[in-house]
C-alpha cells in the first residue's frame, strides 16, 4: 500500500503549494500503530526566501498543544492527585474572577454577574466553563478592550484573566479554559507545564523537537507564519512568534514542534497510552479520554470575529460532533473514510490531525497560513486524509 500511495500523496501535498493562490509549504505525515507510512514536504518554510520546507521543518502547533496538555491532566488523574469533578479554583483561585459577560452599558462599560455554579476541570476539560476566544465571540473581543485584557496571543497569565459568554456547564465555547489546565498542573506538581511536559510525556515518547521554548536548531527550521489577504496574496511575518521565553507556558496554544514529533504523540494515542520508552497513560485512561462527554451537548460551527485570524466555518457541515477530553470527536462518519468514534483538531494556522483508534492510522497536516481554515490549506488536508483510507480500501484493509 505505501509505494502505491506515497506518489497520490505526493501529488496532493505538491497540488497545494504549486496551485494559485495556495499554501506557501505543507508537511503531512500519515501513521499507524507502528510507524509513519508517509512522510512529505513541499514547497518553502518562507516566500520568497530558498529554505524549503522540509520533514524536520518546526511549526506553531497553536491549539494542538490542547491534547498535551489534556494528558498531564488525567495522568494527575491516575495518581489520584485530582478529580475532574473538582473546583478549578482549589487549584488556580484567579479563576474565581471570571465573572459572566452579560452586555454593556451605555458607555461601553462590560455588566457582569456572578456565574450561576463554580467552574469544575471537567468544564475546562470539554469547553464548556463559558471562556471563548476573541476571535470567535465579538463581546469577549469588545470586553478585552474595555477591561484592558492583553490578547491571548500575547500568552500571558494576564490574556487568561477574561470573562465568561455563559454559565459553566451551559453549552460548548471554544476558548482559553486548557490554558487554565495548565496552570492547575503547574499547581499540583510544582514544576512549570514545560518540564512536566518534557519529564513525563515527551521522554517517554522521544519527542526531542518539541516545547513552548525552541531550541536554537528548532529555531533555524521554523516555517514562518503567512497572512492570506481578502484578495488571496500572501505575506510572510517573520516576527510572528510567541514570546521566547514564554511569559507562561499556555497549554491551550504555545508548543512548537514538527509535525513527525506530534506523530509519536497521536501513536501514543493509537497505542491505549504505550510510547517507545514507556507508558504515558494507562489504556483505561486513553479510552475515557476518547468518548464523548458533552453528553447532548454538541460542538460544530464557529463564527469568525476576526477575519484575518479565522474565517468561519465547521468540519463536515451537517454531521454531529462531540467533545472528548481534549479532542472533538466525530459521532458519524466523515465522507473522507475516517469511521464514527475517531478524534481530531486543529491549530490556528492550519495544523490539523486525526486519530482513528479504530483502524489503526491517525495523520497530520502541516502548514503555517492565516487565517484559520485557508482556503489553500484545509482542502488539501481533506484530500490527503481521503486518499489514505481509499489506499487503505483498495488494499483490503
């Protein structure tokens, strides 16, 4: 199956950097239980710069950092150290402060009250303690800048400090409650979410390209971060880059890392939580880490607030989506072959990544381009993620 597909997947990643009006360069890699299948790169790390994007090529994983450090949290879990059941604010009593959004005075002044119950991990865990970003709610935007709230790219325990669009267990916001969950971790264990990370699962699973500070080799290989403009063009911003040092290790966003290091992430998760050095979570742990725990709730389309950072839009019009631990999950299956039951997201520049526990293979596409689902990124992620699981068919597997 790898030599026959290996030129299709070849030919999609070449098709969306060479296509008008498509993404600067890509790096995907498709994996099962094992080891990658494929791995491929094409086109530049920056336009107009010779650097070609490369296998080893380091990005901003944004919001692919939220499954890290989903995991940090249910190993606490395991050592019985935490519950999910828990007051939030045992842990992080700033929490506390976060107080409902429920308009604006005639001067522009944010009127708040107090939530109707207390923000519990598992809240924070699903999204749905009422936190969302600016980007995609235009009163947590408005509030920001009436209240002086640094943006959360600035990735600061300040940007974290923000309000709530809603009660806590009310319905499904996306925003910054794992970056919440990060700063519970660096509570209970007494070490900063970086060293926790690196000790305990990056260790075990040979991640040496990863973390929310780059090393200088990392440095020299990241892919620069593209602007799309409405009119298509693209422009390169170099000085797009989180804080090094981070000002706060923010689990929901800041990691770097290449995309072949998150591969032996999503193997950990296709494995019941086993890595080449040792176990990460037990499988018990991995299981509930996959189901869904909206439970009638569901997660699905999001309105853009900020165009230049994220246009509108949804996995899969039409079809139900849940929320695991950390992970959406779809609750049908997706037309591009991935089965009912499997896990994925995304990161705001146009990383995306699936785990089909079920079958056996995950994936990941990488690319470096704002806004959120680019118009010359995502369908090519769709294609290669179609073009693994028709390999997989016409093999009768």
């Amino acid at each position: 199956m790898t030599q026959a597909l290996e030129p299709v997947l070849d030919s999609i990643l070449n098709f969306t950097v060479g296509n008008a009006g498509g993404a600067p360069g890509v790096v995907a890699m498709a994996t099962d239980r094992h080891g990658n299948f494929y791995e491929g790169a094409a086109g530049v790390r920056q336009l107009g710069l010779p650097q070609p994007m490369t296998t080893d090529s380091v990005m901003l994983l944004a919001s692919c950092t939220k499954a890290v450090t989903g995991v940090a949290v249910m190993q606490l879990v395991e050592e019985g150290l935490l519950s999910l059941d828990d007051v939030a604010s045992k842990y992080v009593p700033d929490i506390a402060g976060c107080k409902v959004l429920t308009g604006f005075d005639s001067t522009g002044q944010p009127q708040l009250r107090a939530p109707s119950r207390e923000i519990t991990l598992r809240h924070l865990m699903l999204h749905t303690a009422g936190l969302c970003y600016e980007f995609f709610s235009a009163d947590e935007a408005r509030y920001r800048a009436a209240a002086g709230v640094p943006s959360i790219f600035s990735s600061c325990y300040d940007a974290i400090k923000t309000v709530l669009i809603h009660d806590p267990g009310e319905r499904w916001s996306y925003g910054p409650n794992i970056d919440w969950l990060g700063k519970v971790v660096e509570a209970v264990r007494g070490q900063s979410l970086g060293t926790v990370f690196r000790e305990r699962i990056f260790a075990p699973l040979g991640m040496q390209d990863t973390g929310f500070e780059m090393s200088p080799s990392m440095r020299a290989r990241l892919a620069v971060v593209h602007q799309r403009a409405p009119d298509g063009s693209l422009a390169a911003l170099p000085e797009l880059v989180l804080p090094q040092p981070p000002l706060m290790d923010m689990g929901g966003h800041g990691l770097y890392a290449t995309i072949g290091d998150y591969m032996k992430f999503i193997r950990m998760m296709l494995n019941d939580g086993a890595g080449p050095h040792g176990r990460v979570l037990a499988a018990d742990t991995v299981a509930a880490m996959s189901r869904n725990g909206l439970g009638d709730l569901k997660c699905g389309a999001w309105r853009t607030a900020m165009p230049p950072l994220a246009n509108s839009g949804d996995f899969f019009p039409g079809l139900s989506k849940s929320w695991a631990y950390t992970f959406q999950v779809n609750d049908e299956a997706f037309p591009t072959g991935r089965p009912a039951g499997s896990l994925s997201w995304a990161g705001i520049a146009n990383c995306f990544y699936w785990i089909d526990r079920q079958t056996g293979i995950g994936g990941m596409w990488g690319s470096q381009v704002l806004p959120f689902m680019d118009i010359g990124s995502y369908p090519g992620f769709v294609e290669f993620e179609s073009a693994v699981y028709r390999a997989r068919t016409a093999a009768g597997r």
